[in-house]
C-alpha cells in the first residue's frame, strides 16, 4: 500500500494543482515511485491518454512532475461544463451523458465504486499518493454527499495539508474559517496549515502565524511564496486570460470564447521570444494581430453564435479578408466551416452556418472521438506552407466529423496511435488553417517554423528564432517549482505526516 497525503484548499485557486505537482516533483526526486490523484475533477481542458482515454489536464501536469505517463485512474471522474447548470460526465474516461448539477449530485454517491478501483489500482503500483481536493471542504451545503475533500480522505485513509491563498486576502479567516466548519472528525485529518502565494517579508508574518496554530489547534507547514512559473493550468481562472504585455514582433489573439477548451494549446507560442498571446474577449480588444486563433469549445454551437452576436465574426472575416492567419482548433476549425448540423440535439438540434472561411461541413454524432495521433502536414497554402512535411503528435477530443467539400485537399495526413489506422486531418484555404488535432504547437519544430513564417512575410528577421522543447522547457519549470516548494515547506514535517498516516 502507498502512503497518501492530500491537499485541499480553502477556495478554489487556492494553488492546491501546483502544490501537489511540487510534493510530486520532490518524492520523485528523494526517490519515489508517486501518482496524483483527484477523484473529481471540473474542467473544459482535457487531455486523452496513450489508450485514448479523456482525464483532466491538472492530473497530466502532475503525471509530468512525478515523471510518470499520465493514467486515467488518477482522474476517475472529470466533469465538463456545458452551461451554467449542467455538464458532461465522464467517468474512467468515458461519456456517460450530460447531466444538470441536481441530477450529478443526486447520483455521484455511486460512482464511489469506479473512484475507489481507480484510486486501489494506483495503491498498488506507487509508494506515494498526492490526492487533490476540489474547492473547499467547507461547502455546508454539499458536505453530507462528498467524494471530492474530506469524503475521500476519509475513503484513502489520507491526512491533509490545508491551503490558503494570502494573495485574495483574508487567509487567517480562511483557514481559521474553514477548520471551524469542518466537523470534529474531519479535523482530525488535517494535519498541517499552508499558506500559499505571499509576496514580501515573512518576518512580518510570524506573529500570525502562531495565533493561527494556536485558533486552528494545527501546526503551520509552510509559507509558499508567489512564484512565476510557466506551467499548465486548466480552468477560467488561469491568469493567462489577464496578462496585458506589450505586443510582440508577432502578435496572436486568442478568442476567448465562453466554453474555451484546451487553451494549453498556445502555450509553447506564448514561450517564443518576441511573440505575444493575448486572450481577447471582445472586438475592441482584438488590435491588429498577426494570427487570430479560434480555440476548442465544449459547446461549439453556443461559441458560434456568441461570435455572430457581439461582432467578433466580422472582424475574424475582416481580418481573413486582409490576408491574415486566422486558425482554428477543434471547435474552432468546424466554426470555420461553411455549416455545421446537428441531427440528434448533442449540442444544439439544427443546423447552422459556419463562418464560411472553409470548405468543411461538420455533422456531430453522439459519440466521441478519442485518440492519439502523430502526423504531417501535406497541403498547406500560403504563409505557412513552410509546414509541408514537418511532423507532429498530439491528440483529439471531438463530436463531430467534418467533410471538405468540392476538390480541396486535407491539410494533414494522421496515423492513429492506438491501432496504427491511416486518416486525413483539416482543410486551408489561402492563409485560413483548420486542424482538429490538440497539441499541434507543442512538437519542436512547428511553432517557430510557424513563427519565422509570419515574421518573414512582414519583412522581419526571423534568424534569431528557435526550435522549441516544449518537453524539456515543462521539466525546468518543474525542477524549479519543486525548489521553490522544498525551500519554504517543512519537509521534515510533510515525511512525518506521511509515515504516521491516520
């Protein structure tokens, strides 16, 4: 059997999926074999594993950190939004239906048996368990049906580290707080206090802390600064969404969308010198970019049409128009499209326009596509016709199938991972590209061929940019986020609470 330890927060964003990736990271140094685990997960940014199954991207980070593949196991429920009141369910990896939230926690007490398998199976193969809450273990409300907190603590015989976010404000109150609703049992489980992401002198801080030990009845573990790492994140409350830089030599707006997946797929763009991303909500936000990208959605329909009504589409055709990049992703490549039909209501029951910049009509069917693919690129046009022939990975997560229409070609020749199947992929037309293929960018060599492409049609040296390890780049800034935890968490005080377990 593994030892565990958990992490839970007194909010969500509290840093609990960073922090865990740092104590994954540091038992992978000292020499342990240790998987994440988090039973629940919410998140539009998924991920599909090498035997094309749908999990989570927080637990493949910290899969990363541990230097482990990513499993499904470590993520056994992940529930994807589709409104504000209801989502898909997907459990071990599969689609079981949408559900509104009433339905979900009418029923999520059975799924305690396909956790409790997923969460054994990693018992048996690891020395070490980082289990990862969800929210706050103080939800009066939801606390008597709970699977994600202190329900699983109690199921994995798992102490807990409580985290707090000094950043927000408030955080003696939110430890404090939330220790008092905790019922006395729950209490017992945590073990030490965390506060995370503080910025400036810690000796100020002490004499709160020790009234914090002495109002919480639960010794402090640590004080974690703020750190500025480049590492994935998974939700609507990334900071990537905020970050207002100065405008690169290249410039790519991202179109933040309501129901944006999978926005790690800019990442390796964003670590290109002289390149800046921005997340633009809004048309008076847009500029004059370089590249517009259209990302993944989890209600393509519902995006496309919130693109119709606030102007957004327009300028994405004017900025087309010009002889601009404009790309698309996933949900973004069938809104390129000239339409996309509903037949059996998966998202929307109709059908509707697309914006028309491609030869691609898209129907969606009731199941999922799910796989790993490696591929080329065969028939790019335009400014980035220098990608011809250049390799890729990266996988798929969709509804639809989309056909090209009349004589044009598809943009990308793939081999499926799982069962070495040949397909096409995608559709150009002129400078407008269209892939249904996640993690495009992150392969060595495509971003900066991609990069030195537009910068060249501008009329800019491009000789000083680089190929890019997005492999390599992720292991530093692990390495650096599991230095920054070691040096301000009480290690000797984490390895104790492990040996003595509950």
């Amino acid at each position: 059997m593994a030892k565990k330890i958990m992490v839970q927060g007194t909010m969500s964003n509290a840093g609990k999926s960073l922090l865990a990736a740092g104590l994954c990271r540091i038992f992978k140094q000292d020499g342990y074999r240790v998987a994440p685990f988090k039973s629940q997960n919410m998140a539009l940014n998924s991920y599909i594993t090498s035997n094309g199954l749908e999990m989570g991207r927080a637990q493949v980070m910290q899969a990363e950190a541990a230097g482990i593949e990513p499993d499904v196991a470590m993520n056994p429920i992940l529930l994807k939004p589709t409104n504000d009141t209801g989502s898909q369910v997907i459990v071990n990896g599969e689609v079981i239906g949408t559900m509104s939230a009433v339905a979900y926690y009418k029923h999520k007490k059975e799924f305690v048996p396909d956790i409790m398998s997923a969460f054994n199976k990693l018992d048996a193969e690891y020395d070490i368990i980082v289990l990862e809450g969800a929210g706050s273990p103080a939800e009066i409300n939801l606390k008597a049906d709970d699977i994600v907190n202190m329900g699983m603590a109690k199921m994995a015989h798992a102490p807990v580290l409580l985290v707090g976010d000094i950043d927000r404000g408030g955080v003696f109150a939110q430890l404090i707080g939330t220790m008092m609703l905790l019922e006395d049992d729950e209490k017992d489980y945590v073990k030490g206090l965390v506060i995370n992401k503080f910025r400036g002198d810690k000796s100020i801080l002490e004499p709160g802390l020790r009234m914090l030990e002495d109002k919480a009845h639960v010794p402090v573990a640590g004080v974690v600064p703020y750190v500025r790492l480049d590492i994935d994140d998974e939700d609507s409350l990334t900071e990537r969404f905020k970050k207002k830089g100065t405008v690169g030599a290249v410039d790519i707006a991202v179109i933040r969308t309501p129901r944006i997946s999978n926005f790690t797929d800019f990442n390796a763009l964003e670590c290109i010198e002289g390149v800046s991303v921005r997340y633009v909500d809004r048309v008076s936000d847009i500029g004059n970019p370089d590249i517009i990208m259209l990302p993944g959605t989890k209600n393509t329909i519902g995006d496309l049409l919130w693109l119709r009504e606030n102007g957004l589409e327009a300028r994405i055709k004017q900025h087309a128009a010009a002889g601009k990049i404009v790309f698309g992703i996933c949900g973004g490549y069938q809104m390129l499209g000239e339409k996309i039909v509903d037949p059996n209501g998966v998202e929307h029951k109709g059908e509707v326009a697309g914006i028309g910049l491609l030869p691609v009509s898209t129907i969606f069917e009731e199941e999922k596509t799910r796989t790993r693919v490696s591929g080329v690129f065969k028939n790019v046009t335009g400014i980035l016709s220098c990608l011809n022939d250049t390799q890729f990975e990266g996988y798929e997560i969709h509804m639809g199938n989309s056909e090209l229409q009349g004589s044009v070609l598809p943009m990308n020749e793939l081999t499926v991972n799982e069962d070495s199947s040949r397909k096409n992929d995608g559709a150009c037309a002129g400078n407008v590209y269209g892939t249904y293929v996640h993690g495009i960018f992150d392969s060595e060599n495509v971003a900066s061929a991609m990069i030195s492409a537009v910068m060249e049609s501008k009329g800019l040296d491009s000789t000083n940019v680089k190929s890019f390890n997005m492999k390599e780049y992720k292991e530093h800034q692990y390495d650096l986020l599991a230095d920054a935890v070691r040096e301000n968490l009480d290690m000797k005080m984490v390895y104790k609470i492990l040996d003595d377990g509950i």
